[in-house]
C-alpha cells in the first residue's frame, strides 16, 4: 500500500504558486481556473513544450470579463490603436509589461497555432511589447486583446487622444539649435584669433570680431532672453531666483565683449557666452526631458472609466468617454463618474460632486436640470443627454483638487525656497568681493571669473535632489500599482508611526467566499435583492449580486445608499431594505463568526446572507512587520469577523466593530491628538472622511473605476501586502534625498574654490553645471533603484 504524504505543499504547475485550492488534470496540480484554462489551451494545440524552457513560466491569472475589452472594437478606438487596417489584414502593437523570460517570447510569437486568424508575431523583449498582424475578419480587436489576458499577458492600453501622429518641435529644442549653430560658427570665426594672427591683418580680425557679435545676437535675445526674463520678474516681484546670477554672468560677458570689440582693446568672449548659453540650454533640455520621463501619468484613463453606455441604435454600446459628441445619450450607474456636462432626464437624481468641490453631501438634481463632469452618480442609474464634450484637463484635475489637499506643506520644498534664496544671496555677494579682487589683482581677468564664479555656482543641483529622487521612487511605487497622487505624499508616508486598517473591502476580499442564503426568499424578491445590490459597490453587495441567480424586470424607486449601514429601494410601494441588522431591524442573534447581510421586507426581516470572507494573501506577515506602528482595526460591519481578525493583530491593536464613517474620522483624528502620523487604509467607500482627516489615505481597490478623491494614493488590493515596504521606501527616500543635498553642497563648494581663484574660465563652468545635475540625478535615480529592488525583490505581482 502506498502511502501519500498529505501534508505536502502543492505547487501550481503553471505559475508555481502555492495552491490554496487545488484542481487536478493530467496528473498536474493547478492554483486556479485561470492556470488551469491556460495549459488545457496549450496543451490542445500542441504547444506544452512552452513549460520546457523556464521552470514554471507562467502567470497566475485573474477572470477575465467577457466585455473587458469590447470598446476595442469601437472604430475610433480601433483607429487609434492599429498601425495598418484592411478587410484582410492589420498590424497592432500591445505592450504587455508580463512578458519576463524566453517562454513568454516563445509562447506570444506560437499565438498563431492558436487561433488561425493571427497570421504573426514579433516581440520586442527589452520595451514589452508585441506586434501582431492578423486578420480583422477572423478575429476581432477585442478577442485578439482578450485572448493575450487569458493566457497571462494582460496589454496595458493607452488611450491618448492627442496622438496625433505630427511632431510639434519644441521651442526649447530650437534654442538649443540656434545657440549650437551660433556657437559653432563664433568658434570658427575665432580661429584666427586662438592661432596667432598677424598684426598686418587687423583688417581681417576685426570684421570676424563683428561677426561674432552678429552671431551672438540672437543667442541673447532668443535662446538665452527666458534667463533675462525670469530675472526681470523677480526684481519686479522683489524676490531673487537662481537665474539671477546667470542671467548677470550673461550679462556682462556679452557687454564686456561688445565693448573690447567696439574700442579694439580685444576680441571679446563671445565664444565663452554662445558656448556658455548653449550649454546652458542643453542642461534645462536634460532636466525637462528627466521630468517627462517621471511625470507622473494619471490621465483619466488610469482612473476614470474609459468606457460608457451610448443609446446607439435603440441598444446600448460602449464608447470611449473622449469620444461623446454633443446630444448623445449616456447611462450612469451607482458610483459612476458623469464624463461630460450632461442634461438629466430622469425625474431626478442624488450626485455626488465632492470630485470637484470637496463636499460629500450630494445634490439633487430634478430633471431638465444641469449635471456637470466630476459629478458621481449616487442611486438608482439615470439616463443623460451631452452637452458638452469631454475635456480630459477638467478630469485629471479633479483628483488634485485642493479642496482634498493636506494642509501641511512639504518641509523640503520649503527647505529648497529658503536655501536657494540665501544661497543667490551669498553668490552674489562672493561674486563682488572676488570681482574687487581680481580688479585688483588682474584686471584683464575680472570679468572671466566673475562669470565663472557666477556660472558655477548655480544651485541647479540642488533644486534637482528633491523632485528626481521623489518622482523615481513615484515611478517604483507606481511599478507595484501604488499610484500616489504627488511626490509631497512619499515625504508625509516617511513621517508615518501609526497604521489604521478597514476590513471589508481592504483586510479581505471576495475571491471564492462561502456565501450562504438563510430565509424564505421568492424567486421574485431575489430579483429584486439582484437588482438592488447591483446598484451598489459595496464588496459584500458585489458578492451576493453575482451569488443570486435570478433576475427581475421590475424598477427600483428611492434607491438609497447610506455609508456603512446598507441600500434601500422601492418595488411598487413596497420597500427593501438590504445591510446591517441595526438598519434592517433585526433583532435575533447571528454567527458571531461571519459577516451577515440582514434582508428586510416591508418592514420585516426575511432572511440574511451569511458571508465568510477570506483574508488577502500574506496579510499576517504584513501586520507582523508594521509590528507597533499597526494600532487599530475599524469596520463598519459587526464583530463576525472578530475572531479571525483577533488570529491576525496583536493583542495590543484596537479592534472595533459596528463603526460609523464619523466615528472612524473621530478615532483617526483622536491618534492625531496623540502627536501621531496615522495612515489610514480603507477601500473609499465608507472611508472618505477617515482617509481625508488622516496624514495619508490609502484607498485599497479591485476596480480602478471606484475610488474617492480624499485619498492620497490608490493601491490594487491583491499588492496590500507590500504596505509596510512600500513605507520603508518612503523614509529610504527621505534619507537619499539627504545625501542628494550633500553632493550638491560638495560640489558648489570644490567648484566655487577653483572658480574664485581663477582656474575656470565661464565655459568650462557652463559645462560643469549639466555635469552637476546629472550627478545629483544619477545618484537619486540609481540609490532608488537599487533600494526598491532590494526591499521589492520577492514581490510578484498578479495580472491586472
């Protein structure tokens, strides 16, 4: 008899993770439907050599939506997308940011042996992406999108509607030309003048002279006048920047040379001041691009809806939101954001604007009434007409709205303001006193060092260390779908010493609950329990909206949703009521150990759903961790879930139940009394007061469609348990951005001593301050790198 060691730790054949429910088929053990889905396609079609090449390769896997990707068939998203289209043929290229070994290349360029209507493949593995030409009559945009999320390689669409396909030059980018041609062309015509010419062709000098001062021109009233301009404001204002000493080293370089020209005493410097401004250029072009590539990307695609029903031919189709035309007809759902100024045609509506002016309270709107963009949708779904189109800007500014700003400011953007004033203060000061000097000294050398000193000085690497180290570690956040709303949140996370956690919706998920219906429910008021809890986002309303089966055609009247108690609704004068036994008037006693959606009827309670939730992945190890900074668990359910949250938290964590949205606000605000920094973590629904009185809100989510605008960033569920890393990043930040100020004042420090003492001439200086930043830069960037990797290494993240 052979005997099986039943305590083994499976591991899935797929992705080789651990099973935590196993499904068996030929032999191999498989963590979910998705992993399993993906070998039964390979191995139908012959293509399991895939699991020959890496140990393991593949992806766990998430459900794929039937309509995930249907707006991809939409022709203006199609035309956005494809870089060729036919009646047989077309090319388009996703980037798929999954794709990590030789079997994820192998596998995407086989996808042919899959579906007959991919004619080819080719990915590029170092940029992600694959380019893939099929056949549009054989496969549909959306199947082709769908089919790579099945198999594990989810493609992150861009959406952006100025892709135009023009190139619009820069006017930085022509500075820099004009200065480059200016400044080559002064050097050539200063040949004569480095080799020695003689004295009997002063003739021919003097018109290269003059030449060069021709040249030097427009170097200063076109690609060096944003220096003269940003001076001039500042003496207007009676403030001083740092392109006050630079546009006084400009200054009088040009005015020097013009006069040694003009009295024949000498040549001029006007190779120094070309070279110095288009060196100049080139490191504002370097700083500009750095910044491009760190900005911080939350167009409303990332967290708006991209989609919406249009009324399009008597039915109801998805279309992109930067795609509606006036008079089109759109539906909102429960807790949908209104893309566009609408007019409302339902009899009324509850929206939500505190997207735009910070105030929770929703308004009524009657119908013919204005509903305008930013708005939530709060009730029962409404019909709206466009008024205006879609103006991305007015979206993306709402998440950044002050009304939920903190109201403290950023210690280092102030630290920077105060130093780089005192910092102008003292250069121009040290340029006088070393101007004096070599006046003194050697007057035929004054002014060469005076501009040295005022060029080399420049505390451009100083007002690089905080923004670059900040903005790469917004860029390491983001990687791990942390998406903060600016880099001033790294710096408050960095302060955090207590930790404040919501449970439904944040500590647990829905992923396979045990759900179970206890009560007498006809088939009729289960389609209308269906119905109500469809309208809502609540997690436990998702999950019994997808446990019922059966569907009503009746409408709702008075929908209602009221934070942290439940949803109500009425069918023909008869009112449902559907949350916690206080709103529904339960009485009797429940499990103690699962959470309950209490059902109640005309008045009278029928029945409940019993919920047993399951915890995310490595919550335990994430709460042991946080060790003492961990203070407090708030629920606005009751205790079900008291005795599984008591296995999780130490004993010394405040765990409170039944919790309304003000009594979370009041707790946060309570720690803060203590002299604590609280990060509040919740899932935005219940949360919003708590989230925006803390030091830092973190909405947890599963649906980058649904979060509140009091949040300070935004983290995909599944990732919660990088929490208290993504914390220590935080001060590791802080810490690099220290060290950043140290090189800076280093290397003013070495630079001015050979500038004052005359061993920098103003061109070797204007080539020392891009050299500076990109030191600063490259420090910050690499330190980040190199610390997030080390703390992130053995995070793998699901698809999204």
């Amino acid at each position: 008899m052979v005997e099986i060691d039943i305590e083994k730790e499976l591991i899935c054949y797929h992705c080789s993770q651990t099973c935590e429910e196993t499904l068996w088929i030929d032999e191999k053990t498989f963590c979910c439907y998705g992993c399993k889905t993906v070998y039964e396609i390979l191995s139908a079609n012959d293509l399991c050599e895939y699991y020959d090449l890496d140990k393991n390769p593949g992806l766990q896997l998430k459900e794929v939506n039937d309509e995930t990707f249907q707006y991809l068939d939409e022709k203006d998203v199609r035309g956005k997308l494809v870089d060729f289209d036919s009646d047989s043929f077309a090319k388009v290229k996703f980037f798929v940011p999954s794709i990590h070994c030789v079997s994820c290349i192998w596998l995407l360029e086989n996808l042919h042996k899959i579906h007959s209507g991919i004619l080819r493949t080719e990915v590029n593995f170092p940029k992600k992406s694959v380019s893939i030409d099929f056949n549009p009559s054989k496969v549909k945009l959306s199947v082709l999108a769908k089919l790579l999320c099945s198999l594990g390689y989810s493609p992150k669409i861009n959406l952006d509607s100025d892709a135009t396909g023009k190139q619009v030059v820069s006017s930085l980018v022509l500075k820099v030309g004009v200065a480059g041609f200016c400044f080559s062309n002064v050097m050539l015509f200063s040949f004569p003048e480095y080799l020695g010419i003689d004295q009997s062709e002063k003739a021919l000098m003097r018109i290269f002279s003059w030449l060069n001062v021709g040249l030097s021109i427009p170097v200063l009233f076109y690609s060096g006048w944003d220096y003269f301009n940003s001076a001039a404001k500042c003496f207007r204002q009676r403030q001083i920047n740092i392109d006050v000493p630079i546009a006084a080293g400009l200054l009088v370089l040009f005015v020097r040379s013009v006069y040694d020209i003009a009295t024949a005493t000498g040549p001029g410097y006007l190779d120094s001041f070309t070279g110095l401004v288009f060196f100049l250029l080139i490191g504002r072009w370097f700083q500009s691009k750095t910044y491009e590539s760190l900005a911080f990307n939350r167009d409303f695609t990332a967290y708006f809806p991209l989609a919406v029903n249009k009324l399009t031919q008597n039915d109801w189709a998805p279309i992109v939101i930067y795609k509606l035309e006036r008079f089109d007809r759109i539906m909102i759902r429960n807790m949908e954001i209104i893309p566009a100024d609408s007019t409302l045609l339902n009899p009324f509506a509850y929206i939500d604007y505190s997207f735009v002016t910070g105030e929770s309270k929703p308004v009524k709107v009657k119908q013919g009434e204005s509903i305008y963009a930013g708005g939530r949708l709060i009730g029962t779904p409404v019909i709206l007409v466009v008024e205006k189109k879609t103006s991305q800007s007015h979206l993306t500014s709402l998440w950044n709205n002050d009304a939920f700003k903190k109201i403290e400011e950023s210690k280092f953007h102030k630290i920077i303001d105060r130093v780089a004033q005192k910092f102008t203060w003292a250069i121009l000061g040290i340029a006088l006193l070393t101007a004096l000097y070599w006046q003194y000294a050697d007057p035929s050398r004054t002014w060469l060092v005076l501009t040295a000193v005022l060029m080399v000085a420049c505390p451009c690497a100083l007002a690089l260390a905080a923004p670059f180290t900040f903005g790469s570690m917004l860029r390491v956040f983001g990687k791990h779908h942390l998406y903060l709303k600016n880099a001033d949140v790294i710096e408050r996370m960095a302060a955090i010493n207590a930790v404040v956690f919501d449970k439904t919706g944040t500590m647990t998920h829905g992923h396979a609950p045990e759900i179970k219906c206890n009560g007498e429910f006809s088939t009729t008021e289960m389609g209308r329990i269906k119905l109500l809890t469809g309208y809502s986002t609540h997690p436990l309303s998702k999950l019994i909206h997808s446990f019922i089966r059966q569907k009503t055609s009746e409408s709702v009247s008075e929908f209602k949703e009221i934070p942290g108690k439940g949803i109500e609704g009425t069918f023909h004068g008869e009112t449902v009521r559907i949350g916690s036994p206080i709103f529904t008037g339960c009485l009797f006693p429940l499990d103690p150990h699962a959470a309950h959606v209490v059902v109640a009827i005309g008045g009278n309670v029928k029945g409940y759903f019993t919920i047993k939730n399951s915890l995310r992945k490595n919550i335990p190890e994430m709460i042991s961790r946080l060790g003492s900074k961990c203070v407090a668990l708030l629920s606005g359910d009751n205790d079900g879930d008291k005795f599984q949250m008591q296995r999780v938290f130490p004993k010394d964590v405040s765990l409170l139940f039944n919790q309304t949205p003000q009594e979370k606000l009041s707790f946060v605000k309570a720690i803060q009394l203590q002299g604590k920094k609280v990060l509040m973590v919740g899932d935005g629904l219940n949360d919003a007061g708590a989230l925006k009185q803390s030091d830092v809100g973190i909405a947890i989510t599963d649906d980058t469609g649904v979060f509140t605008p009091a949040c300070d960033g935004i983290l995909y569920g599944d990732n919660i348990e990088i929490l208290d890393k993504c914390l220590e990043l935080a001060r590791s930040a802080s810490v690099i951005l220290k060290y950043g100020f140290g090189i800076s004042f280093f290397y003013n420090a070495i630079a001015l001593g050979f500038a004052i003492t005359g061993h920098l001439t103003p061109l070797v200086a204007a080539i020392l301050m891009p050299v500076s930043s990109i030191s600063v830069v490259g420090f910050s960037s690499v330190a980040v790198n190199f610390i997030s990797k080390r703390k992130l290494s053995n995070i793998k993240h699901p698809i999204s």
